[in-house]
C-alpha cells in the first residue's frame, strides 16, 4: 500500500490513471485530446489505428475519468471525445501529492552491510 497522505479513493484513482497511459497509443490519444475535442474517425486516421482498437482505447480512458464522449445528435457512428477537464485539475493534485519531494525522508536501511544495525 502507498504510504503517503492522502485517502484510499486517491490511490484507486492514482493506479487507474497510471493504467490508462501506461499504453504509448492511449497517451498518444490524450495528447491529441489536449488539442481540442477529436472525432473516433480522426483519432484513427492520425495514429493509423482501427476504429475497434480507438474505440478500446477510449473505452481504457473514460474509465479512468480522463475523457468525455459525446455522440453525433444525427448519426451515433460519430463519436467526439474531449478531455475532462475537471477530473484532470483533480489528478494533477492527487500527483502533486503522490510525488511531493518534501515527502522524502532521511532513512538508513535496518538490514544489509550498509544498515543502522551492522557494527
């Protein structure tokens, strides 16, 4: 378990959005994502991805609350993705959190040739 000040919900949070964009094509998405709202269709163009695997990948981001979709009021095959902005301010502070350099203390190891403990 993580050892730093925050609640459980920020952990489940943490290894879901870690999950999401330990898939080079998920960040690769996210970062056209950050361009501005995105059609399924222009996603796959640009990465050279089938619409199944885009639809997976968007699937793996919406989960971890990264994304929005939104389908066309005329034809439900479009589908535009934009990014959440509000749960993205809130995973900037679960990771300003998890990794905060104040967090890091002085410590000596109690086992091994360089321990506390060796004479």
């Amino acid at each position: 378990m993580l050892n730093y000040t925050t609640q459980a919900t920020d952990e489940k949070r943490l290894l879901q959005l870690f999950k999401a964009l330990s898939h080079a094509n998920r960040l690769r998405i996210l970062d056209m994502l950050m361009e501005g709202v995105q059609c399924n269709c222009e996603i796959a163009e640009r990465l050279h991805l089938s619409l199944s695997l885009i639809s997976h990948h968007m699937r793996v981001l919406e989960d971890a609350g990264l994304i929005k979709s939104e389908r066309d009021s005329e034809d439900a095959r479009w589908i535009y993705y934009s990014i959440d902005q509000e749960a993205l301010l809130t995973y900037q502070d679960s990771i300003k959190a998890f990794l905060d350099v104040s967090r890091i203390q002085l410590r000596c190891p109690s086992c091994g040739p360089g321990s506390c403990n060796s004479s």
